[in-house]
C-alpha cells in the first residue's frame, strides 16, 4: 500500500510539473474544477487553496491543535454545500491517507449529490453522517465494503485527553470516520461540535484525516440541528430506505449535506512553516 501511494504522489508530481507554482514548496495538481465553479463552490468563502493561511494549510502545535499533525503530501480543498450553509473541508493525505482517498472518492463519485442527512448530531459533542439519501447510492462507490485503519498521528489513551495548555486532543471541525473494530471504516463519519478529549483516544476508525476551514464552515457546523440526539433516524432504516418521505416526515429539522465538490489540489513538497520537534 505505502509502494502504491510512493506512485501515486510521483504521478501527482510529473503532472504537475507545468502548473503554476502560488508557493515555492506547492505544486499545483489537475483539478476538476471548471473556470468560474458551481453554486456549491460559489458558496464556500474559499475558492483555491490560495486563500487559506499558513496556518491552515499546515497547521502546528498550540491553541487548536494538541500536537503537530504530519506535514506535506497531496491537499485537496472541498466545498459542501448544506442545508444551513456551505463547508470548506480540506483534506490531508498525510494524516491519514486511505481515509483521506475514500472519502475523495466519495466526493467524486458524487456520493454526496444525493443528499446526507446529520442523522445523528450531539450538541457540544459530534455529528455523525454518510448515509446516503438514496440507499443504492453505497452500491455505486468504486470501493466496496470498508478501508483499512491508518496509523493514528495523535496520542492515545485516556492520559492524553488534554495537554498542560488545556488543549484537547481531537479539535473542533476535525473529520474522522466512525465505525465498530478493526478495519470497520465505511461511508460513515463524523465531525467534531466541540473540541474533544476522548475521540482518537484509540479507536482505529477515529484517527482525523482532515478538518474545517474558514469562518464560515465553523458558523455552518454551529447551526446544524442537533435537537434530535441520539434519537435521530436509526442506522438500519437509513440503510433500508434512505431519506425517504416517510423519514423526512418523522425527523423533518434534519440537515442535510446536498452536495460536495472538488475546488482545488496541491501537493506540498515541503514545510510553509518552520517546525519545532523538540
């Protein structure tokens, strides 16, 4: 698998030898993004890679993040559009690249075009989401049945839930999957409300492989519904039915991802920020 990715980055590279360089240590990648964007891209304040931070674009140990995630490798900016407002996810193959390509292909494949509902959303906690309005939707995805576990880059084990800066562990808008053992990931997952002291405290599946960015996506994931709790739309009927009307009828303050789309994709050769290991 590590042989399989070492060809892929060195295919990212050679095609993206001509493109335009915005950062001596980016690369710009072939994207499937066509000039001027959909409505899905025009509603995310991000519309390149070039409009995020530093600090965004690799983040580092402090206030937000409880250690340095792994830096460099393939970045891919997505926009999703929501029943409440849009979301900038960028994704980090580094951080976890067989959940970071699954959940790609799941974008462009167009998995999410046909609406996700945040069937189970905790205040201050997580929502979880992947099931799919169309219940034959899964059955179309390249990928069948689930991934295997990336290594997890954060600190495991209850001793780590919070640093001495009070900084805990899985940070608000940090994406991961959900799932029930070894190699259980799927088209399900989850994002943080809340910062978090127990999620990738072990559990395979909860290691993050991407996270929000912009003020916006941080307003939309405050607005998504979460009076429904734990007593949202059960896993199975989901799967059985989808969204259908008779669900839409019972849970009718659901939100929902309608769409997401690919805006752009670099790869980083090199660190935009001087790190500090020891």
């Amino acid at each position: 698998m590590d042989a399989q990715l070492d060809a892929q980055e060195q295919q990212l590279r050679r095609t993206s030898a001509s493109k335009p360089q915005n950062h001596p240590n980016i690369v710009q990648l072939e994207t499937s993004r066509e000039e001027g964007g959909n409505d899905s891209q025009q509603s995310c304040m991000y519309r390149s890679l070039s409009d995020l931070s530093e600090e965004e674009l690799q983040p580092m140990e402090g206030p937000r993040h409880m250690v340095t995630p792994p830096i460099g490798g393939k970045l891919s900016l997505v926009c999703c559009q929501t029943t409440v407002g849009p979301l900038s996810i960028l994704v980090h193959y580094k951080w976890a690249p067989l959940g970071a390509a699954h959940f790609m292909e799941m974008v462009t494949t167009g998995y999410f075009n046909s609406g996700v509902p945040f069937m189970r959303c905790i205040k201050n906690f997580l929502c979880q989401f992947g099931l799919n309005s169309d219940p034959t939707a899964k059955q179309k995805l390249p990928t069948k049945g689930s991934i295997e576990d990336d290594p997890n880059w954060l600190p495991e084990g209850p001793n780590h839930r919070e640093n001495k800066q009070g900084v805990k562990r899985f940070a608000r808008g940090y994406l991961a999957y959900a799932g029930g053992g070894k190699n259980s990931r799927g088209t399900q997952l989850i994002v943080a409300l809340k910062e978090n002291g127990p999620l990738a405290g072990g559990s395979p599946w909860e290691v993050p492989w991407g996270e929000l960015v912009g003020a916006d996506s941080f307003q939309t994931l405050g607005k998504i519904y979460t009076g429904y709790g734990e007593s949202g739309p059960p896993q199975g009927r989901l799967m059985k039915e989808g969204a259908s009307d008779a669900v839409r009828e019972e849970w009718p303050k659901l939100d929902y991802i309608n769409s997401c789309q690919l805006v752009d994709e670099r790869f980083q050769e090199q660190p935009l920020r001087v790190v500090d290991f020891n």
